[in-house]
C-alpha cells in the first residue's frame, strides 16, 4: 500500500510540473514572440522613416538582432526543450554555476559595449524608452505572471506568510513593471495630469519620479536590494542551519548565491551615484538603466526558479 501511495504521488507529482512547464513554455514563447515583432518592426520604421547617423545605428542595429534573436527563440520546439531543460535543473549545482557566469557574462558584455561605443551612442541606448528599460518593464511584468501561481499554491498549502509574499511580489513587480513603462504614456501618448506635470521630475505619469520619491527612497531602495540581493544568501545559510520543522523556508524570500551577480551592479553603481559619480569620467547617470535590467533579471529568474522548486519540494501537498 505504501509503494501504490508513493507511485501515485510521483506521478501526480510529475503531472504538475508538467503542467507548470506548459505554463511557462506557454508564456515565454507569447513574450518572446510578442517582444520580437514590436522590436524588429519599431527597428526598421525607425530605419526607413529617418536615415539614422552613425551614433543612432549603432542602437537601431543591436535592437534590430535582439528582435530577430527573440523570434529564433520563440519557435514552439525550441521554447519548450529550454523550459523542460530549466525545470529539470533548477536545484543543481551545475545550474548554478551557470546562472551565476550568465550574469557575470552580462555585466561584462555591458561594460565592453560602454567602451567600445562612444558617449553619444551609450547615452542613446542607456535612456529612457531604450531596450533596456523596455526590458526591465518586461521582465518585472513577467515576475508577476509567475509569482501569482506560487502565491495561490502556498495559501492552498496553508503556507500564509508565503503566500502573502509572492501576493505582495504580484502586485509589486506589476506596479514596478508598469511605472517603467510610465503606465502606457509613451505607448499611447496621453497627457499627465497637472499633479504630475508639476511635481514629476520628468513629467510622467508616473510615481517614482514624483520628487519626494526620487529625493528620499527611490535611490535608497536600489542599495537596499542591491545589498539583500547581493547578500542575502549569506544570511540564509546561516538561518537554514538553525531552521527547525515548520519554519518559513527563507528560500523562497531571499535570493540564493546563484543569481546574487544579477544585483551587483545596482549594489555598485547607486553609493557611487549617490556620493562621487560626478567626479569620475566612466560612469554616468544613464548607466542606472542597465543596472535596473540587471536586477529585474535576477528577481525574475529567482521567481521561475522558485516556480518549478515549489512543485518538487511540496509534492505531497498537491
């Protein structure tokens, strides 16, 4: 009886994460798909509307691979061996060490591109409306795709604070993942309401450029997640060794060491914008949209991780 019990929760087991696999394959080959066309297409009007100088080709060219990239990784076959790929080794120490040196790859391909282009080209793709702040939005907005199914699982599971969490990272990374793209404003192009034209620093319709925020939180906030997310793994080994039956699984909260690179940038870069950044010639205000990309990327990798995680950890449960 015990063997047919354990038989029959493997495969239940199974059928869930296949089914989260679908979810995800699902959801990733609609974005890649829907990111690919609008990035080609808004390359080549951009192209054939105004002949780019030598400064703006730089970007209309790696915009325009980016979006034949995206639509090469869309096709369903190639989507979904990825996903089942990702879902099957997402608690490996191989898996790991390979998204820690994708991140560190990143960092590295930023930096090469700052000195290889000149400060005018740079400055086009760091600012607002570039591939990286589209990207940050994205990746924020794909957060709560896959945050809310694990927020919903943990309150059927009676896993409170958990749910709670993930439920406040939905809403969290939805807002955030909107406010970069100023609510739609630059998609649509409607006016702000006079609060924001007089207090927003960049007259959007947006929260975290109001001038209170950006003065006394906003640049705050990037350290502060730089910091947990740098180091935050420190703290949860220590807390996984004393943890006791029953506990909350600090896990699912605290980002581990594998995707830690994703928040060095911001945890670099925002002490130096706040203190010396107008004293040294390398970096400059710009820089922080790349950074914000960065970081969104590791939140998002921490949660799909977390996605697939929570069916192999708490099977018994489903």
């Amino acid at each position: 009886m015990i063997n047919i019990d354990s038989a029959q929760s493997q495969t239940k087991s199974q059928r869930c994460l296949q089914q989260r696999i679908n979810y995800c394959a699902k959801t990733m080959r609609i974005t890649l798909c829907l990111a690919g066309i609008i990035l080609t297409t808004v390359q080549l009007v951009k192209y054939f509307t105004y002949a780019p100088d030598e400064r703006g080709f730089a970007s209309l060219v790696i915009g325009l691979c980016l979006g034949i990239l995206c639509l090469l990784l869309s096709i369903p076959p190639a989507v979904e061996k990825i996903v089942a790929k990702f879902a099957a080794r997402v608690r490996s120490r191989r898996f790991a060490v390979y998204t820690y040196l994708t991140a560190i790859g990143l960092i590295c391909m930023f930096i090469s591109m700052k000195v290889a282009l000149d400060y005018e080209s740079w400055r086009r793709m760091s600012s607002e409306g570039s591939v990286s702040e589209y990207g940050t939005a994205l990746a924020y907005l794909l957060t709560t795709v896959f945050a809310y199914p694990i927020s919903r699982q943990f309150g059927r599971q009676q896993h409170k604070f958990l749910a709670l969490a993930y439920g406040f990272l939905t809403v969290a990374a939805f807002v955030v993942g909107m406010e970069e793209i100023s609510w739609g404003q630059r998609l649509i192009g409607f006016e702000e309401p006079q609060f924001w034209s007089e207090h927003n620093l960049q007259s959007e319709f947006t929260l975290h450029n109001l001038s209170f925020y950006q003065h006394h939180i906003l640049n705050q906030s990037f350290v502060l997640a730089g910091l947990v997310g740098s180091f935050g793994w420190l703290a949860l080994r220590y807390w996984q060794k004393r943890q006791r039956a029953g506990k909350i699984d600090w896990s699912y909260i605290l980002p581990g060491w594998s995707v830690s690179a994703f928040f060095y940038p911001n945890l670099l870069f925002y002490p130096i914008y706040l203190t010396i950044i107008d004293d040294l010639s390398f970096l400059a205000h710009h820089d922080q949209e790349h950074c914000e990309f960065l970081m969104s990327l590791g939140i998002l990798l921490f949660v799909i991780i977390n996605f697939f995680r929570q069916v192999k950890e708490t099977s018994k449960n489903y």
